[in-house]
C-alpha cells in the first residue's frame, strides 16, 4: 500500500495576502500533497479537503489522501500561529487506512 510510508507530523506554510487569512481547500490539498512528496519521495497523493483553511490559531480541519488501490487515510491539519498574512500550519497522518471499497 503506498500511504504505509507516511509522515508523522510535519509543517508548512502559506502566504495568502488577505486581511483575513485564508486559504482555499484546494490550495490547501495542493500544498499537502507537495510536502508528503518531497517528504516521501513518491510522487504527489490525491488529497482532497472538504473546507477552507481559516487563519485561526487552534482551527483544525481533516483532509483525506486516497492511494492508488483506493484505500484512503485521514490527514489533520492545524493552525499552532498566523503570521499577518501567512498561515503556519502542522499535519500529521493517521496511523491506520481505510481499505478500499469493494
């Protein structure tokens, strides 16, 4: 299964150049992607977040990556500081993936 090598707690950030930081939840799914790659060496995992990401210290939201045998695993994401307009976020994978439907 592709996703058993995941990372356990990483960060990133990203700059948004709103008054009210935000970002979107596909960049958010873009970002993640890039860093689980560059962090695994594999190539970018089809994420998909359901929300946008508030610039919020403490906001959480959970993303989910789908493997290429279509066994998913969920992602948290939060937010532990907001710098003007950039938001630092941590994630982390969960231990276990879903299998795949039948």
């Amino acid at each position: 299964m592709a996703v058993g090598v995941l990372l356990v707690g990483c960060s990133g950030s990203v700059t948004v150049g709103t008054s009210m930081p935000k970002m979107s939840s596909d960049k958010l799914a873009t970002t993640l992607a890039e860093k689980l790659a560059a962090t695994t060496g594999q190539p970018k995992p089809d994420i998909t977040c359901p929300e946008d990401l508030a610039g919020k210290v403490g906001t959480t939201t959970r993303c989910t990556l789908t493997a290429d045998d279509g066994s998913t695993l969920g992602v948290t994401v939060k937010v532990p500081s907001v710098d003007e307009d950039q938001i630092n976020f941590d994630f982390e994978a969960d231990g276990t993936a879903t299998p795949a439907p039948n």
